[in-house]
C-alpha cells in the first residue's frame, strides 16, 4: 500500500524505514529492535508508531517509578 505524498507516492515500507531512521537517538535502542523483528514489508506505519508511543509510556512510567522510589 502506498501513502499519498505531495508530488507523489511512496510505499509503506520506505515510509517505515525513513521514519525510523529519522528518530531521536534515545530510541535507537526500540528502533533496532524493531527493525530485528517486524517484517517492514508488511507493517504499515500507523503500527509503528504506536509501537514508539507505547514505548514512550512505558519508559515514562518505569522514569517516574525510580524518581519516586
């Protein structure tokens, strides 16, 4: 599946790898595994990103957790 862009297409898979590569370094760590593990050709983006975003939650709570404790 391609997503519309302005003056073109471009395929999930390079929508995918461009936003990956493209993040923050403080999520190289979930950017590997991620690209170890799912198969680009067939996940589209909106999965991705709620990926990163239960990532982001994830560390978020396990931050306030140790400042707390």
């Amino acid at each position: 599946m391609a997503t519309p862009l302005l003056g073109g297409t471009i395929s999930q898979e390079k929508l995918v790898k461009k936003f990956l590569t493209s993040l923050l370094s403080r999520f190289i760590h979930i950017v590997v595994a991620l690209l170890r593990v799912l198969d680009l050709k067939t996940i589209n983006f909106e999965d991705v990103v709620g990926r990163l975003k239960a990532y982001e939650e994830r560390t978020k709570e396990t931050d306030k957790a140790s400042d707390s404790g």
